[in-house]
C-alpha cells in the first residue's frame, strides 16, 4: 500500500521539536500556574476539558509559528549570505 506525502503534515511534524520548546520552559509554567487546575476540574470537569483544549491550540500555534519564523530567517541568511561575503 503505497502512502502519499503530504507537505502539510511533514510541516507540521517538522514543527513538533519547536512546539515542544515553546511549551516546556519556565515562562510558560508560570503562566499555567496562575490557574487553579484541580479547583476547575472538581467544580466543572467539562470547563476544565475546554481550558486544556485551548491551551494546547495556543502552545501549538506559537511552536507552529516560531518554527515558520525560523524557517524564513534561514531563507533570509541564505539570500543575504552572498552579498554579505562580497
């Protein structure tokens, strides 16, 4: 069973590493701290359920966009690397 490549989902698998990055630092546990996770769950699990939902869409367009930034400074360097070794 032949499989077809999908430059969507081979960028998204790409970005993984920089979602990672973006999601597991200090800065951001503190902002998760400031919430009162086990109060949410034990009052309304489903609020809670929506909170996570939300916050791993959030961490996953900024890894998403730190790599696209990424990705287009290196296109940058690449275009200005010859004129600059002139």
């Amino acid at each position: 069973m032949a499989i077809k490549t999908s430059r969507v989902i081979n960028y998204l698998g790409a970005s993984t590493f920089m979602v990672y990055l973006i999601h597991d630092n200090q800065f951001f546990y503190d902002i998760w701290r400031n919430l009162d996770w086990l109060a949410i769950l034990h009052n309304n699990p489903g609020l809670y359920i929506i909170k996570n939902i939300y916050w791993v869409i959030i961490m996953f367009a900024l890894g998403v966009a730190s790599y696209t930034a990424y990705i287009l400074i290196e296109k940058l360097f690449k275009l200005i690397k010859p004129i600059a070794i002139k």
